[in-house]
C-alpha cells in the first residue's frame, strides 16, 4: 500500500467534457439566502471560526456553493422544489463532513457504526415513520427536511431516496472500516463503495424533481435500466475524484479515493498521480459513452419490444433529458466551486 503522507497535488479539474449542455436555474438568486437560512435554522453554522457548534463556519459554508450545485443539476426544477433539493444536497455535505470530522479523522469504528446506524431511522418509504429525538445539526436536518421532501412523490421516488440515503449513510462507516485498517480498497471494491458515499441514487431523484417526470414503471426492474443506473452514478461519482484528492489524503487522512487506488494498483510501475489521472479520465469517458449508447440504442429498443405508450416514452425522454443536465452541471460545479481548494471541511 502507498503511504498517504506527502502526496502530490491532484489537477483541480475532471479533465473530462460532457456532451451535454449546462443550464443554470433562473430561480438561482432566489435559493442564495433560504439555502443559508436553513442551515442556520439546523445549526449547522458556527457563529466563528473557533465555535464549538455547527459544522461549517458561513464562510466555508458560502464556498461549498450549494445553490449554484442546485440550480445547475435542476435546471427545469420550479422553485419549491429547487429549494428542496438544495436543502438535501446541504444535509448531504452535512453528513459527510460531520461524519469526517467526529469519526473519520479521529478512527472511531465503533462511534462510527452507532451513528449510522441510528441515522438511517430518521428516513424510511412510510411518510408516517416514526423517529428519535435528533441530537445534532445533522439529525435535525433530516427531521426537519425529509417529510418535506418526501410530500407528493410517488412511492417508489420515496423508496429509491431513502436506499440512495441509506447507502450513503453506511458507506461512510464501511470508508471508515478502511481508514481504521489503513487500508487502501482495490479497484472492483472500490467502484461499488463509491456508488453507495457518494448517495449516487439521489442523482436519479432529484432528475425526476427538475423534470416532474420517472422512469417508466414497467422498465424499471431491467437490466437496460439498471446498466443505465449504474453508469450515470459512476459518471456523477467517479469525476469528484481528482477535484476532491487534495483535500480528502492530505487534510482528511483519507483512504478511499480513485487516484490513490489506482496508485495503489499500479505500484511503482506507473508515473503517479499523472498516471491515476489519465486512467480515471478514460474511465469516466467509458462510462459516459456507455450511458450514452443505454439512452441511444438499449433503452429505445426496450422500448420497442414492450410496446411503450406515447406518454411513457414522453415521460422516459424528459427523465433523460433531466439526467444529462445533472451530469453537465455537476462537472460543471466541480471544476468551479472552492470546496476542494484549502478545504471547508469542520467549524
């Protein structure tokens, strides 16, 4: 394994262009201050930068830039909505960095494990789910926004969430595993682990937000979707990163990055982190070439041989059509947000 002191700085930016045109939501100015209110109203924000409470002090929160996230993945989204989703992507920053900062950093295993585990009771399918009393900034988030959410979506929208959050949840105590054994994952390990932290099932969700439009229910079970699923969060998943591989080895202590796996797999027969990069970039490009032949030759011919209706394939188009924004405008917020550029993990 690759010793994780003194690594070099990885190219800030995807290196990858996606075939998809980036839209921005013209309700953007609207969401700037509701998105920072709401995160207030949590406590998620230290009053300065040596508060004891909160998850972020405001500067570090303004960085992440959450509202342009926002509007960039949701072009089409009506405003309600857009404020939702900007609501759940800062719970989801929320969890990442308090999970980091109270479990990562300091190994707690077992700390780790308890808090996951309590954290998936907070959301469930059942719109009358019963919870605990929230103790933090991170429960009290999800108690708070998830009813809302969650509100007027069809059941199995409400189903897919909660896996994609209940994914993302343990992912983080299983990236925690690693870090305690000081142990780099391998490549096949580490793909299937990514598509979990990363609540890469969310990415499908908030498409179906934007757009107020599913996949057709009688193709969601194939494997045509499935293949499809699983390249668009692989592409979502893995250009995050080399953006983020300075701040998650170096600040974090982090084992669980694609440019150190690929250092690692490599050995001292490759060129470093130059070399990772290249390999991922080729990756990212697979799959989007994948996912572009899912959209352009499996999914129509499925679509075919079932016999889908007018207003099925209506509904199939515009999820696509909503799926390719958020890929567009996810690279395009990684190769301009400061998140990754010194860090705003912690308080």
């Amino acid at each position: 394994m690759h010793g994780l002191a003194g690594k070099e700085t990885a190219i800030t930016t995807t290196g990858v262009a996606l075939p998809y045109p980036v839209r921005v939501n013209p309700y953007l100015n609207d969401s700037y201050a509701e998105s920072e209110a709401w995160a207030r109203s949590m406590g998620m924000l230290s009053r300065n930068h040596r508060g004891s409470e909160g998850i972020w002090t405001p500067e570090r929160f303004r960085r992440i830039a959450v509202p342009d996230l926002a509007a960039k993945i949701a072009p089409d989204a009506e405003p309600a909505d857009l404020l939702l989703i900007n609501q759940a992507l800062v719970w989801i920053f929320a969890y990442d960095d308090y999970f980091t900062s109270a479990h990562k950093q300091v190994r707690d295993r077992e700390g780790g494990w308890e808090y996951a585990r309590r954290l998936c009771d907070f959301i469930g399918p059942d719109l009358g789910l019963s919870v605990p009393e929230p103790r933090d900034p991170v429960e009290r988030g999800l108690v708070d926004l998830w009813p809302r959410l969650a509100t007027g979506r069809s059941s199995y929208w409400r189903r897919e969430f909660t896996r994609a959050i209940h994914d993302f949840i343990i992912g983080a105590a299983l990236e925690l595993e690693n870090i305690c054994d000081d142990r780099v994952p391998d490549l096949i390990h580490f793909v299937k682990l990514r598509r979990q932290t990363f609540a890469g099932g969310t990415g499908a969700c908030f498409a179906a937000m934007s757009t107020r439009a599913e996949i057709p229910e009688r193709i969601r079970d194939t494997e045509a979707v499935a293949s499809l699923l699983d390249a668009f969060i692989d592409v979502m998943a893995l250009g995050n990163e080399a953006v983020s591989y300075d701040m998650e080895i170096n600040d974090e202590g982090e084992v669980n990055n694609l440019m150190l796996v690929l250092q690692d797999l490599a050995g001292d027969t490759g060129d470093g982190l130059g070399e990772a990069h290249r390999i991922a970039t080729r990756l990212i490009v697979d799959r989007v070439e994948y996912f572009n032949h899912s959209v352009e030759i499996k999914l129509p011919q499925l679509a075919t041989d079932i016999g889908l209706s007018a207003d099925e394939l209506a509904q199939m188009r515009a999820w696509i059509r909503g799926a390719e924004s958020y890929l567009s405008g996810l690279y395009d917020w990684y190769d301009s947000t400061a998140r990754y550029k010194g860090g705003v993990q912690g308080a």
